[in-house]
C-alpha cells in the first residue's frame, strides 16, 4: 500500500540515476546514504530541489542525501519499490562489495570510525542515559538506594554496553572490515574471560610459551578492539586459502582464536591501550592548556563536519576518554554546536514573517533541543539563508569557548539536549548550563540582528512531503 513517503522515494531513486545505478543503500539518523555505480549520473540539482530533501553530500563514495527525521520512513519506501541492495546501520542486511575508498586518508579513516561507530551508538546512548537516570534517582532524589538490588540490577543494565563494549566494537568492526563477525567478537571476548583477568592486574607480567606478556586492562577500551579486528580482517583472506572449504566450518575459528587471541593479548592489546592513552592524553592536554581554542574550535566547527558527514568519526575520542578517565570534555564543548542550531531556529522563527519558514524553524528546533539532531537546521534553515549559518558559527564557537574554559565534563555519553541534562551532571554542571545558553542566545540574537532573505516559495515548496 502507497503511503506519503513513495512520491519522494520515487524522485530520489530517479534522481541517483534509477535503482539500476544504486550498488547499496542504507540511512544513519538523518541521510540516505548511497553507493552508486556511477555518480556521473545523478542529477543533482533536481535532488537538491526536490521536496522534503534538505541537502546533498558527497564524499568517499558515498551520495548522501539529507532527509531528516522521517530517513526511516524514506528508506523503508525505496527498499519497498525497488529491488536494490541495503545495508541496514544497526547490524543486519546485507554486505556488498562497494566502491573503491576515495578521498584522503583523514577522510577515510573518519568515514571508517563512522562505519563502525554508528550502530553502536543508539545502544552507547540509551546506556549511558540510564546511568543518568540513576544518578537522579540515587543521588539527587535519595529514591533508589546504591547499595539495594533494585539499584544494582539497573545499574548493570547501565553497565553493560560500556563493560562488554570491546565485544561490541569487535562485532561492529567485523562488518566494516569485511570478516567473521562471530569469531571477530569471539577474539575480543577472550580478553574479558574471567580466567585471563584472573592471571594479574594492569601491569602484571605472565608468560605465554615463555614469551613475556604485560596484562592490560580491556573493559571499556575502544582502540585495541579496533586493531585488532582490522589485523584479524587481513588475516582472515590468509587462512582461507590455505585451509580447505569443506573443514572451515569448525577450521577458520580454530586458527584464528589460536593465533589471533595470543597476538592480541602480546603486541596488538598493548599497542591499542598505548594509543587510546596516548589520544586520551592529547585532548586532555589540549582541553587543560588551551580549553578556550579548544572549545571555540569544536563548538564552532562541529557544524561543518556535520556538513560532510564524518562527525561520528570524533566518537572514539570520546568514548575513549570516558572509559580511562571517567569523563569527557570533548561531548560539552561540541554540544554547543547543537544548541547554537537551536538558537538559529529561534532567530528564524522571530525574524521570518512567512508562516511557512516560522513552521520549518518550529519543526527544525524540535529535533536540536529535544534529541541533539542538527541536520534539520543546518540543511533546512542555516546553509539555505546563509547568514544565519555564520551567527551559528559564532554562537557555537563562543558557548564552546567557554565550557572548554572551564573544563566542562560529561559523565556518560549521549546526544547533548534538554533530555539528556543529567549526563552532565557534576561539579562543572552550572558551566555546562551558561554555556549551553551562551550558544542559544547569541546565535539567536545574530540570526535575527543579520537578518536573511526568505524565498517564500522555495520554503512552502519544502514543506510539503
């Protein structure tokens, strides 16, 4: 049965050039995001124009078209009409071979982490906001006692995704790396076996056929997962070669879980924690020395690598500062970029005299203030005006300025909004919250001050999906 998202499946799809152009698709929160066979197909202008569409990215083979919050909606209707190949974001589907890498190495690799971050990400959220939540009910609220069983059996539920998240990792890494996403986890996982954390704390030295082995601590990392994974990946092509197809169903896990386990556990896992250290130390040098550039830099060009779709390759950062340090400062100074979209909303909604761009500000502020998506704003208001895209700038990088200053913290990780305050509950809270409304109220009153040229019917043109 049709249903009001088929119109504009059905004009993107002839758009990229028909579905016979499409290698795969899939959608993150907000986007599309296309494979095509050849881009030279696609007909731009008509997608940037058609309604309901936001904007057009492209990069490192990928035709992203930006749609918003009804992406779902979107894809379910083209997967519906036409026999193309998906893969879905969160695990399932298929995996297709697609085209060569492009782009610079920086871009690849922040394509890569995007890749392996995004499905984890909904499940990092929901924890991480648990954990929120029970700080509240504990703390604040004195309703649950920390030392009950009500509290403990929540609190492992909160625990859980940030414990086992290696295994995750291994998993999520497994697909993007194109091997066995079972034994990839079943590599990982040993390194959380309680067998091999019995043998020593962080820093005991045991041995392995009498080679030395330093023992580390893996729960929570992100980096020697990753590594891991991307080692097993080439060795994978490797083994299957040599050993015969009719014995790989028992064969392939053998050897790898005999070679890579105790490679892992000697060279990769070390190397993995000396880098996620390393990483861990640069931000917090640069947050600690220079907190106010640091904070202007990412509260102002958050937007920008939104823009271009590699701003989940910053996740590992931040993930990996929560994990060895019990905070990050980078999730605060960045979240200003979420609030300054929200201030151009409301800079919109009071300037504009156009009832159709004041229904846009409304629909596009929901999303920033309530769930941290910014896409609405930035392709629906911010680049389509301009102007208001620099007051975003401005106000972003100003309420950043001012919780790097003040090494603002976030406890657990989650999108930054109204309904995830309690992730930034603490003793740096109160910054957290003048600059969440330093990015707000400067980037409105800018939006309205420098004013932006409205085009009536481009905007009614847009509303109507």
């Amino acid at each position: 049965m049709a249903n009001k998202f088929d119109d504009l499946a059905k004009e993107i799809v002839k758009g990229v050039g028909g579905a016979d152009n499409v290698n795969v698709v899939y959608h993150c929160i907000t986007r599309l995001r296309f494979e095509l066979k050849d881009s030279g197909k696609a007909d731009r202008d008509t997608i940037r124009a058609t309604p309901g569409v936001l904007g057009l990215v492209e990069g490192n083979g990928q035709f992203q078209v930006v749609i918003g919050n009804d992406v779902p909606n979107v894809f379910e209707a083209v997967t519906r009409l036409y026999p193309v190949k998906t893969r879905s974001m969160d695990g399932d589907g298929e995996d297709e071979v697609t085209e060569k890498p492009q782009g610079t190495l920086l871009l690849r690799a922040m394509n890569t982490m995007s890749t392996i971050f995004t499905p984890i990400v909904p499940a990092l959220a929901g924890a991480g906001m648990l954990k929120a939540v029970l700080v509240l009910l504990s703390r604040t609220f004195g309703v649950l006692d920390p030392a009950g069983s009500t509290y403990l059996i929540l609190n492992a539920a909160g625990n859980s995704v940030f414990f086992f998240l290696p295994i995750l990792l291994a998993f999520s890494s497994a697909r993007a790396f194109k091997c066995n996403q079972f034994i990839a986890a079943a590599i990982v996982a040993a390194l959380l076996e309680p067998s091999f954390t019995g043998l020593g704390g962080v820093g005991t030295t045991v041995a392995f056929m009498n080679i030395p082995v330093v023992m580390m601590g893996y729960t929570g990392t992100v980096i020697p997962a990753i590594m891991s994974i991307y080692v097993y990946s080439k060795f994978e092509i490797i083994i299957k070669k040599i050993i015969p197809q009719n014995i790989h169903i028992f064969a392939l896990a053998l050897v790898a879980l005999f070679i890579m386990v105790p490679l892992t556990v000697m060279v990769i896992g070390p190397i993995g924690v000396a880098v996620g250290n390393g990483l861990a130390a640069m931000v917090n040098f640069l947050s600690t020395k220079s907190g106010l550039l640091t904070g202007a830099v990412l509260g102002g060009g958050w937007s920008l690598l939104v823009m271009f779709g590699v701003h989940w390759g910053i996740v590992p950062l931040m993930i990996n500062n929560l994990s060895l340090n019990g905070y990050d400062t980078i999730r605060p100074m960045m979240s200003a970029a979420t609030f300054a979209s929200a201030g151009v909303a409301i800079g919109v909604y009071f300037r504009s005299r156009n009832k159709a761009t004041k229904a846009l500000a409304l629909s596009a502020m929901a999303p920033a203030l309530l769930g941290g998506i910014t896409e609405p704003v930035i392709y629906g208001l911010s680049l389509r005006f301009k102007r208001p895209f620099i007051a975003q700038i401005i106000g972003g990088a100003i309420g950043g300025g001012f919780m790097g200053m003040m090494q603002t913290k976030a406890t657990v990780y989650v999108f930054p909004a109204l309904t995830t305050l309690p992730a930034f509950f603490g003793d740096t809270f109160k910054y957290f919250i003048i600059g969440m409304l330093i990015a707000i109220t400067v980037t409105a009153v800018l939006t309205y001050i420098l004013g932006f040229d409205e085009d009536a019917k481009e905007i009614t043109k847009k509303q109507e999906v």
